[in-house]
C-alpha cells in the first residue's frame, strides 16, 4: 500500500475536480489551437462508482461507537475490503482481529459488512461480548433466503469464491445444506440430495455476466432449480459495472481504485480487461505507474465500492500532474439507497462523525 491513510473519509485534495460543465480543474487555459487540443488527455469517470450504501454504514457503525464508547473498539475482520478505511478507523481507535478469541470477554465487537454465519454469532453470546452487526443488509438477505431455502428442505447452491469473507458467511448459514460452484465448469462436480429441491444464490459483489453463465449451466443441469439469475449481486456491484461498461470502449487505459482483496473491484479490472484495454487496480494514486500514461489519451478513473471518493480525486490529480486534462463525468444510474442504522446508534441529533449533517438514519 502507498500513501498515507487518510482518517477523514470526507476530506478533499486540492486536485482537479469536474465542474458543472464536465471540464476538470487540471486542463488548462487554451486558445483552441489544434495543438492544444491534442495535447489535452481525457479523464473519463464513469458514475457511479467509489462508497456505496453498506460500505458507509459499516464505516459509521464503527466510527459513531467510538465516539460513543471510546477506543477499543474491536473489528472482526477488515470492516470493508479497503486499506485506507482499515487504517483511518485504526487510527481512531479501532482494533481489527481475526477471530473473536482475540477479543477480551465482554468487550464490544463489530461484524464486518461482510456478514458472519449464525455460528459466530453464538460465539459472541457464548463469550458475552457486546456484539453489533454491521452486515449489508443486501448480504443478510442472501443469508435469509439461504436459510428460508434449507428450512424448505432445498440444497443451497451458492455462486462465489472460496476463502471470500461473504461466502463463509452464507455458507454457515445452513452448513449441511450447502455446496458452493465458482465456475461454470464447476457445476458438473455438483451433488445435490434431490433434483427437485435445489436452490441457487450468489455472492453479492461478482460479474453479472459471469453469475448468469453460472445459473445458466445450473438450470441447464436442474431444470427445476429456484433462483433468479444475478438478481442478488447487489445494485453496488452491478451499477459500478454497468458504468465502466459504458466508457470502456472509449478509454485507453482504465484504473480501478481498490483494495487487492476487494472482490467488486476486481470484477471492474476483469470487465475492462475482457474489452481489450488495459486496466489495473491501483490502491490509490502512489501506485500508479507514469509509463501507463504515455499512450494514453482517454484515461477511465473508477473505484470500487469500498474505496473513498477521496481517493479518486487524488488519482485525478496525479493524472493532471502528467499533463493537461479533460475531466468528462459518465453517469449511468443514481443511487438513493441508504441503509437504516442499527437502533443503538440511531440518534436524532448527533452530526454524522465526518462532520456532516445529517437526518437520522
Ligand atoms: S458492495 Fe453491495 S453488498 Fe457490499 S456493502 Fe456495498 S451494497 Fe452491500
């Protein structure tokens, strides 16, 4: 990782930014020559892209309960799969363990928005630690529909990637009951009690294209099989696809700001990298190589769902450090969620811990 951590996820650079007219604050004054023009590199930001709804809860979960209760605060597992998010919340006090034997009796403990299975959550209990969930609602649904599918007497087929945080997770939620495919050659090994009674759910941050090939070759197998397509890879994950599917055939180069273990992420570089162009995942602006600059005269700049804004506008700024450029803003979907607190830390008139105000949530 390169760079400082960066605590205040609502910080701003003083790099370039899109303005109301799409033109960056890196491109300089030009008297319209040709040569100037040709001279200028595009920075295409498909939108939308960086935090989503989950992603901001979690971070706020963490953040209001050590204002609230003061450090330790203890995280198990990364609270989101971003580096910078990991170290500014350890800077205030956050302590991230492995497991909930590393945590002192009693003590107050966070479950990251990757989820954890029902399991873990009896450990808590049983170790009378004070356990908030910052799960995404949109992961504990999947964990709802797996349990309602095994209650039903189903075999839960789970679409994702062994050893993902998310995947162990719903896997726990019914163990017996449950076989994971990760590819669609994968779906031959799978053995199920009963033909007829056989569910298919996905993780929620994979390739939609690549979730529907893997249900095809399931339905293809089960005919009767219960599921519905890529219809659980959250909005997050397919928005930020959709908006890099729709600049890429422009772009010469694309960068994914985003941690290495960042599942949504990677799919974005996968996506990019499917199309022809070259794209790499970058965990901010450090490590971004100048020689990928020098052919590149329309550059894509995204980021995955757990990765700061901030950290966007700071690769925009090493881009323009290059040279002049064009920031062009792409946007393909709003995105209105938002996702209720849990009731603990819901309050009425506490401001949000970046300093922003905010309604309760
Ligand atoms: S990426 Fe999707 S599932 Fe993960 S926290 Fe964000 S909204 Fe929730």
């Amino acid at each position: 990782m390169g760079g400082e951590p960066r605590p205040d996820r609502a910080g701003r650079p003083d790099g370039p930014r899109a303005g109301r007219d799409g033109r960056g604050g890196g491109a300089p004054p030009s008297d319209g020559r040709e040569s100037d023009r040709a001279a200028v590199r595009r920075v295409l930001l498909p939108s939308p892209r960086s935090f989503c709804a989950g992603v901001e809860r979690a971070i706020e979960i963490v953040e209001r309960l050590l204002e609230q209760h003061g450090p330790p605060v203890y995280v198990r597992n990364q609270i989101v799969h971003n580096a910078h998010v990991v170290a500014g919340l350890e800077a205030k006090g956050a302590v991230f363990v492995s497991e909930l034997d590393e945590v002192p009796e009693h003590a107050l403990v966070v479950f990251s928005a990757h989820g954890v299975a029902p399991a873990v959550e009896a450990e808590a209990a049983r170790r009378g630690l004070d356990a908030v969930d910052a799960t995404c609602p949109l992961v504990a649904k999947v964990h709802a529909e797996a349990k309602r599918a095994a209650d039903a007497g189903d075999t839960v087929i789970l679409i994702g990637h062994d050893g993902h945080e998310e995947v162990a997770g719903t896997l726990g939620v019914a163990p017996g009951r449950t076989v994971l495919v990760e590819t669609v050659e994968g779906v031959a090994e799978v053995r199920v009690a009963d033909r007829e009674k056989v569910t298919y759910l996905s993780q929620t941050t994979l390739s939609v294209s690549e979730v529907e090939e893997i249900a095809a070759a399931l339905r293809a197998r089960f005919p009767n099989i219960r599921g519905q397509g890529a219809e659980d890879i959250c909005y997050a994950t397919s928005n930020r696809q959709a908006a890099v599917a729709a600049v890429v055939d422009e772009a010469d180069l694309v960068l994914v700001v985003g941690s290495a273990n960042s599942s949504n992420s990677n799919r974005l570089v996968e996506l990019a990298a499917a199309a022809g162009v070259e794209a790499h995942l970058i965990e901010d602006a450090a490590a971004i190589d100048p020689a990928w600059l020098d052919a590149a005269g329309t550059v894509a700049v995204t980021a995955g769902a757990s990765a700061p804004p901030v950290l966007v506008d700071e690769v925009v700024a090493a881009i323009a450090a290059a040279g002049p450029i064009e920031v062009v803003e792409r946007r393909v979907a709003d995105e209105p969620q938002e996702f209720l607190l849990p009731q603990r830390l819901r309050t009425h008139d506490a401001p949000a811990p970046s300093g922003r105000t905010r309604p309760p949530r």
